[in-house]
C-alpha cells in the first residue's frame, strides 16, 4: 500500500512533541482495558479458554498502542514498518477463518476506549483536536493494512484450493488412473469428499466471443480454461443434479458422459467428447442437452468413421443408383425394418406412415437387394451401416 506524504495523510505532524512522553505510562494499563472492551464488544475475539488467541491479541493490541505513540514521537517515520504488522494481523485472522468484521470492529473498539482515556486526562483543545484526528487517521490506515492482508490471504488459500482441484481432476483423468490412496489424500487436502459415481461432462461455448462464467456447486470439479473446457459431476444421477446441467446448457453446448464408478472418470469424459465432437458436426442434435446414453449407437458407430463408412459402400452399394429423395425412405424403412424385426405395424409406427407403405418399400428393398436382405449373419453390419449412412446424411443437410 502507498500512503501520501502530506500533511492531511499524517496528521500526528501536527501534534505537539511532548505528547508522546506524556502518553507512553499509560499503554500498560490501557492494554488490558482495550481487550476486556473488545471481548465485550465483539463475541468473536471473546475466547478466554484459547491461550494463544489470548498472547496474540494482547501483542497485537499493545503494538497498535506503541506503534501510534511512536509515530507521535517521530513522525517522519517510514510507514511500511507500521503497516507490515498489520497485514500480518490481517492474514492470522483470515488464517484462523475469522472474519474482516470482526477484524475492523476490534480495531473501531479499541481506537474509541483509548480516545476516550485519553481525553479524560487531557483538557487542551490544542492538543486534543489534533490527537483526535491523528487517532483516527491512523486507524483507517491499519485498517486498511489489516484488511489487505486478509484479502491477500484469502486470495492465496483459494488459489491453493484450485491448484489442488486442478491436481486432482489430474489424477481422476489420468490413465492409467492414479492409485485410490493418492486420489484419495489430494481429495482430503482439496476438500472433496468422494463421491460413489460421477460423470464427465464436455463443453462447448455457445457464444465463443462472450465467455459466460460457470456458477456450481462447490463439489463439482471444472476446467474451463483448457482448450476443451469440461466438468466432473458427482452423483450425477442425484437429486438436482439435471437441474445443475440445464442451467449450464442455456449458455454452453453440454454433452454428458454415462455414470460410471470413480475410477470411470476419464472413460466418461471421452464418451462425453466424441458426442459433442458428434453434434458439432450436426450427426447427433444439438440443440438440447446431450447424453451420452440417448445416443450410444451413433457413437459406438462413428468410434472407426473410416472403416463404417467402407462399410456402408459395401453393404449399401444397391441404393446408390437412386434419387437422393428415395434412397433416404428406402434407407429409413430398412433401419426400422431391421430395428423392429421386419414387422411392417411396428416399423410404420415407428417411422410415423401407413404399414402398407413400408410394405410396398420392402418389395422395393427386395429387388434391389435379393435375398441378402434377411441374411441374419449380415443384419447387424447392414443396420450400422445404415445407421452411421443415415447421421451423415442428416448431418449434410443441415
């Protein structure tokens, strides 16, 4: 902190020399007096059972007298050493979990007590205008002091947290995965309790030139500094826990990688990748939430997109010869053929027509495959096949 050098920042330049001398006896009584008055007035700082509390106040209660009847005795003296002490006080206190109130109201207490002792003791309007304001300078100024240290070390302890959050989404994501006793102790010293289950979950920003900040709770683990920004959702099966994700999904593309075990983690958070890598594309719908598990075909089928797509050139060579409009039906009625056992009733509801319609689509399908249309050995390869043909036809059309 950089203090002015004027007159007005330093009123005790006003205050007659001799003061000093005539203020020093009475520290040793005041100190006491202002600690039993702070413990009255502020319950925090109200612990006789604390030993220590007890040293550390009354040393930072008689510094803050000492200190201020040094000033008055030499003026000029270089602020730092005094404000040190009480960014020192500041960061103890935001140490020790206490709060900045009741910090600055000990302080307030303590400055009003000894204004008052001393007022009682002295009768000359020339020394105590000036003294009054001096007092009162010099409490903003520690104040001040002691407030910034405690910002400071508030600042720090939270930077230490994230760093440990940051070390133990490392481990939870690494692979192989770290050992449950090193998860474990950076969790401890993190302040995560280990949940049974979680999820990963991939982001992307819907508006990439206006960052949103993500507000959660503080169990859920996220990075969104790194070029592909994600979270780790605890229980993500639990109650609120679709809320938590719909907030989320209002200003970030969100995909949800499937519950799995703690130990899960970086196969969860993969799953959630490709499916957004998916919907960026436009093979799987991004205009809501994705889950994984709405789209465990698509997925599964686009793990190997160029050995799917030497597929579908094989098994799907017959519809090539059609019109683009025609051989989409076509393709859709033998996917939900295929899916539904070539019942016609299911398959129609299915695709929302008539059953007579995807009858006269399967006389269709069987000139232009034969028999190898119910060939069961080849059912499975056709309805990937299908499947990833199907994706990537939408995806061109949109």
């Amino acid at each position: 902190m950089v203090r002015r050098q004027d007159a007005e920042s330093r009123p005790w330049l006003a205050v007659p020399r001799g003061i000093a001398v005539w203020l020093r006896p009475l520290i040793g009584p005041l100190v006491d007096e202002v600690i039993a008055e702070i413990g009255s007035q502020v319950p925090e700082f109200d612990r006789p059972e604390d030993e220590v509390f007890g040293q550390q106040r009354r040393l930072a209660v008689e510094a803050a007298l000492r200190q201020f009847v040094d000033l008055l005795e030499n003026p000029r003296a270089p602020w730092e050493s005094i404000a040190s002490v009480y960014r020192a006080i500041g960061a103890w206190e935001a140490a020790q979990g206490r709060s900045l109130d009741a910090l600055q109201r000990s302080l307030r207490v303590g400055a009003r007590l000894a204004w008052r002792r001393i007022a009682e003791q002295c009768d000359s309007p020339d020394v105590l205008g000036p003294l009054a304001e001096a007092i009162f300078v010099f409490l903003d100024e520690i104040a001040a002091a002691a407030s910034e240290g405690y910002l400071k070390a508030i600042g720090r302890a939270a930077g230490e947290v994230e760093r440990r959050r940051r070390r133990l989404l490392g481990l939870l994501l690494s692979d192989p995965p770290a050992s449950p006793e090193e998860v474990a102790e950076v969790a401890r010293m993190a302040g995560w309790a280990l949940p049974r289950t979680v999820a990963g979950v991939a982001l992307l920003e819907r508006k990439p030139d206006q960052f949103t900040p993500l507000t959660l709770p503080p169990d859920v683990l996220v990075d969104t500094d790194c070029p592909q920004p994600y979270l780790l959702l605890p229980d993500p099966d639990g109650p609120g826990r679709s809320r938590i994700l719909a907030a989320i999904d209002v200003d970030w593309i969100t995909a949800v990688g499937p519950t799995v075990p703690l130990r899960g983690a970086a196969n969860s958070l993969r799953w959630a990748r490709e499916a957004l890598t998916l919907a960026r594309r436009g093979i799987i719908p991004r205009d809501g939430l994705i889950r994984c598990s709405d789209h465990e075909a698509t997925i599964v089928v686009f793990r190997d997109e160029g050995f799917i797509q030497n597929v579908a050139a094989n098994r799907l060579a017959p519809l090539e010869a059609l019109r683009p409009g025609q051989r989409e039906r076509l393709a859709e009625t033998l996917l939900a053929c295929l899916q539904r056992g070539f019942n016609a009733n299911e398959a129609a509801e299915r695709l929302h027509i008539h059953p007579q319609t995807v009858r006269y689509r399967l006389r269709q399908l069987e000139e232009l495959f034969g028999e190898r249309l119910y060939d069961t050995d080849r059912q499975l390869a056709l309805e990937m096949a299908l499947h990833a043909w199907l994706a990537l036809a939408r995806a061109r059309e949109t």
